[in-house]
C-alpha cells in the first residue's frame, strides 16, 4: 500500500489546526498570515494572550497597558509590529515577566499609522494564540502660532515668537533664507521657553527672511511658521547701567547713564506686558532716572530703555532689568487659640522681620459684621468680649513700617 506524503499531512494537520484556533478571519485579523514567515511560532492554544490593550500617543512613542495574565504558564509577553502599508508583522520586544503591565515603543516616526498584536509565552517559548490587531498613531508637533522679526536695528534682527503650548518642545529650529532663495539653517535654541534670538553682523539696510520650527527631545520637526522678515538700520549704542529697585513701596525707580551720543534728544522707556514690551514713557536727554508708580504690591516688570537720535533712529536696546514693588509682609502663624478665663487668648509668631504691628480680624455666629481689632502691637491678642452659646473666627495679618498689610492667617475657630 501507497504511504501518503508526510510534508502534504504536516501541511494538512497545521492549516486543520489554525482554522480551528482562528475560524475564518480576514488577514487584518489573522496574524499569521502577515507575520514575517522567516521567524517560525509555535502556537500553545492553551495560554492566551493579554486582553484590554490600551494605548497612548506621543510624537515618536506609543505606550501600552494590559491586563495580567493570570495563568502561571504564561512567563512573559512578545510584542509586534508593523506600519499600516507593510506586509509583515516584526517581533519588537519580548518581555520577560508575565507581572509586566507597561510596554512603550519609542523613536517611531511621527504622524504614522501602526498596527500590533501582543502573545503570550511559556518556559518553551511556545506562544499563545495572537490578541487582535491594535491600531494606533503618533502625534506630530503643531506650527508656531506667531512669530516676528522687528526692523531696524543696526545690523540686527530680532526675532520673537510666542512659546509653544506643547511641552513636549524642547527647542526650536530657526532657518533663514539666503541670497539664492535657499533657506538654511541658521541655528536652534534648546529651551522652549527661550523665544528670542537676535541674528547680528548683517549689513545695514538689509531685508531678511526667518522661519521657525519647534522640535521635541527626539529633534522631530513641526511644521515651518509663516515667514517673518524683517531690515536693519544704523542704531547709536545702547543706553548703559540701566539698573531698577526691589524694595520701594508700590513704585519702581529706574535709573541709567546719560547717553554719551551728542545727537540723541530723548529716551523711550519700555516695560514688560502680554505682548512683550510696550512704552512706558518718553524722557528728555537729559533725564538719568525716573520712578513708575505702580498700585500693586510685589509686582514685577522688565525694563528696557532706548536712546533716540535726531533722525528718530533708536539705539541698541540695553539688556533688560528688572524691577519689583516691595512684597507685602510675610503672614503670620497663630500658634496658640484658646477659650481660657472665659476669655480668647490667641498667640502667633512673626514669619517677617517687617512687622511692626499686627490686625486682628473676629466673627461670630451671632452677628455677621466682622470687627478689626489695629495697632495690636505684641503676638498676642486677649478678647473678652465672647458670649456664651457663640462660635467665633479670628485671623490675623501683619502691618509694616509703610503701612503694607499681609494676607491675613487662615480663620481659627473657637466655640465658648
């Protein structure tokens, strides 16, 4: 008798057996159709692959979450891979523990469509019959929304722009057209929140081009921004030692040296707003200093001046300072609040050095005005004035020399 072909009943009993492990899918769903027929599985139809896969999207990463397995002869996990236009699945990683949960694939191309499918493993490496396909897509990094390149500076452009709201940026990658119309690089800053560059040595009178890419830790590129041009004028030099205080109350004095250009007729003061830095005020040649008046406490401002010519040509700009209007002081801690005596006894200690006096602030249950105890001048405050039956709440701020108050303490409540 005939002994049948034994490479036609391999072939037989292993098409028998993966119809029975996977019916009649398509081949998005059938991993074996489109895994990479150079590296052979061994599939154990008795463990079973991770289930509730979640993903996470980043510009070069995709991130995984899974379930446990919880049968013990699961040992581990292999993950593959493959991009929505490629034939065959690759094996990207096997992880050796099946108590791993957390997977992350990294340095993918942003903006790109992946498939996966995961399977378990045991001692033999025996795989488990594969999870269905995964599908997900990395992220890509937006435009700058704003960029500007401020004119007329000798020999340099400036160019702002606004910071980019995805913190992923790390930097940005400026470009700059040159004279054949190619754009070149011209150079990258590795801060996300560093959105000025000054391009220098550039010949007076010339017209620049800029673009603007942001760019993450895997130096993946954003869209280019609009172009922002910009051209140089001659400047006189920069006003010298602008200097501002910190310690004045609600005001901010600045003070410089006189311009040593006898053709400059006036200064422009510039501080600090939304929108970078706006004029403050216009001051003769003459001024060397002048107070801005501010009805903040602790605020602060940057400050840049500008010394003007004849020809209404600014000066470099000085390099900006800055200034604050003095803090208020420090708020005290109640450190003791007591019904004694049938009386209030609170205590606290001094958190600045700047007290001179103390407020004491009460209320009670039975009246809803709040009384304001001044010129409490020891950390402590006795109040006889309580009835019995009422709850009352007491803070306390701290007053200085120029008559700044602190934000006052966090109530206590004392029930008599």
């Amino acid at each position: 008798m005939k002994q049948p072909n034994t490479y036609i009943l391999k072939l037989f009993c292993y098409a028998f057996l993966l119809l029975i492990s996977y019916g009649c899918s398509s081949t998005l769903n059938n991993p074996l159709s489109s895994l990479n027929p150079n590296t052979p599985q061994t599939i154990n139809n008795n463990l079973t692959p991770p289930n509730d896969i979640k993903t996470l999207t980043d510009i070069n990463t995709i991130a995984f979450e899974w379930q446990i397995v919880p049968d013990s002869n699961t040992i581990g996990y292999q993950i593959y891979r493959k991009k929505a236009n490629e034939q065959n699945f690759q094996k990207i990683a096997t992880l050796d523990s099946r108590f791993i949960t957390h997977y992350a694939d990294t340095k993918l191309t942003p903006n790109t469509d992946y498939l996966y499918q995961f399977a378990s493993f045991d001692t033999n490496k025996n795989i488990s019959p594969y999870s269905p396909i995964i599908e997900a897509k990395t992220q890509t990094l937006a435009p700058l929304s704003y960029i500007k390149a401020i004119s007329n500076y000798p020999r340099i452009i400036k160019i702002l722009w606004n910071p980019h709201p995805d913190l992923r940026v790390t930097g940005y990658l400026i470009e700059k057209k040159n004279k054949n119309g190619d754009w070149k690089e011209l150079t990258k800053i590795p801060n996300r929140l560093l959105v000025e560059y000054l391009d220098k040595n550039l010949e007076d009178n010339a017209t620049n081009e800029y673009r603007i890419y942001a760019y993450n830790a895997n130096q993946s590129l954003s869209e280019p921004s609009e172009v922002a041009i910009a051209t140089t004028k001659p400047k006189p030099i920069s006003v010298s030692n602008l200097q501002a205080t910190n310690n004045l109350p609600r005001k901010i004095t600045l003070q410089w040296d006189k311009h040593p250009n006898p053709e400059v007729t006036h200064y422009t003061l510039l501080r600090s707003s939304l929108l970078g830095f706006s004029k403050l005020q216009t001051l003769d040649s003459s001024a060397t200093n002048y107070t801005d008046i501010i009805d903040k406490d602790g605020q602060s401002y940057e400050y840049k001046i500008l010394a003007i010519d004849k020809d209404g040509i600014p000066s470099l700009e000085s390099p900006p300072v800055t200034g604050s209007t003095l803090q208020i002081p420090a708020t005290p801690l109640i450190t003791y609040a007591q019904i004694e005596n049938n009386a209030v006894i609170l205590r606290w200690t001094p958190q600045d050095d700047r007290a001179t006096e103390y407020i004491v602030y009460k209320k009670s249950s039975f009246f809803s005005e709040i009384l304001r105890y001044n010129k409490v001048l020891t950390p402590e405050f006795i109040d006889r004035e309580i009835t019995p039956g009422q709850k009352y709440d007491y803070s306390v701020s701290a007053l200085d020399s120029n008559g700044l108050e602190s934000k006052q303490t966090k109530e206590v409540t004392l029930s008599f």
